[in-house]
C-alpha cells in the first residue's frame, strides 16, 4: 500500500485507515503528557512496548454502550494492550459533564478502569496537541484522518507510532480491529 492509496482511503471515509510498511513517521505518542479524569499528570512513556488504543469518548452518544465492550477488552488484553479514553464534547454536545461527572458515570454504568483522562477538544480551533498529532500527517507522517464522531479510535503501535485509525463503529471484536493489534 502507498501513500496514494491511504490517501485515497482517508478520503473515502473508510473505516478502516493502516500505516503502510517504511512509512516515514515524525514525534512519538511517547512525546505527550495528559491530565487524567483526576487531575494527575500521566506521562505517556510508561507504555513504551505496548500497543495502545487511543479512544475519543462521549457519555450520551449512540456508541456510548461501547464502554462495556472496551472495558471487557481491558479486562482480557490490558497487560498487552492498553485502552486510553479521552472525553470530548465536540459532536452534538455529547460530554457535556466535569471530569467528575464522567468519571462517576463511566464508573456507575460500565464500571471502566481503563485509565480516562480529562475532557478535550479532538476537533476544531482548539483541538488538543496530542489529537493533532494523531490526525495531521505533517505532524504523525501519514495519518490525516481526525475524529468524526465519538469513539473513534487509533491505535499505536509498540515504538509509540500512530499505525491505524477506526471510525466509531467499529469494536474490538472486529476483524480489522483485531489484526491491528495483533489478536
């Protein structure tokens, strides 16, 4: 696959985007720092060796029962792959709530102990650095597809580069999915 034809498939709005093979790739996941639900600095080097996937979730969304599933993802692979969630509020006014608010939510209803993180812009003028760096091939090195609705997801691979994108229907059950990460 080259670089016309992840193009291509961006364009398109596929579900399903892929990091060609010698891809040149620029920064690294491991560059960031973020603010957990809880206020506390995590540094994102300490999943250096693990793939991880990075989620932009909302609490009152269509895919919002996609936490259960995500969860029992974490309870099987979570030593291996990580699942990082990232509330936002910029598709329908969806996460409206303080980080409080969806932590107990998240909590009481799908009992999720994937690490969460604070509310952030994925989208727009004031979209966070660390969505820009997934979704801006200038900055990732291929990569330019940005989050269209909630629960759309990347995937980074074990040396801290953006190597597939998921549009928000798609779970980790799905055979796309699945070989991503390598189940």
């Amino acid at each position: 696959m080259n670089f016309t034809t992840i193009k291509n498939l961006l364009s398109n709005k596929k579900e399903v985007a892929t990091l060609p093979e010698n891809m040149e790739v620029l920064g690294s996941f491991y560059d960031f720092k973020m603010k957990s639900l809880t206020g506390q600095e995590i540094d994102l080097s300490q999943y250096k060796g693990k793939k991880v996937v990075v989620m932009n979730v909302a609490s009152k969304c269509g895919y919002t029962p996609q936490y259960a599933d995500w969860q029992k993802f974490h309870e099987e692979h979570g030593k291996d792959i990580i699942v990082l969630g990232f509330p936002a509020n910029n598709f329908g006014a969806q996460e409206s709530g303080s980080n409080d608010e969806i932590a107990s939510f998240c909590q009481l209803n799908y009992g999720v102990e994937f690490q969460m993180f604070e509310k952030v812009d994925v989208i727009g003028e004031n979209q966070h650095p660390l969505f820009q760096w997934l979704s801006k091939k200038d900055l990732n090195g291929w990569n330019d597809k940005a989050p269209t609705w909630n629960f759309c997801k990347y995937v980074i691979n074990e040396k801290g580069k953006v190597t597939n994108f998921f549009a928000s229907k798609i779970k980790p059950e799905d055979a796309e999915f699945k070989a991503a990460v390598g189940l």
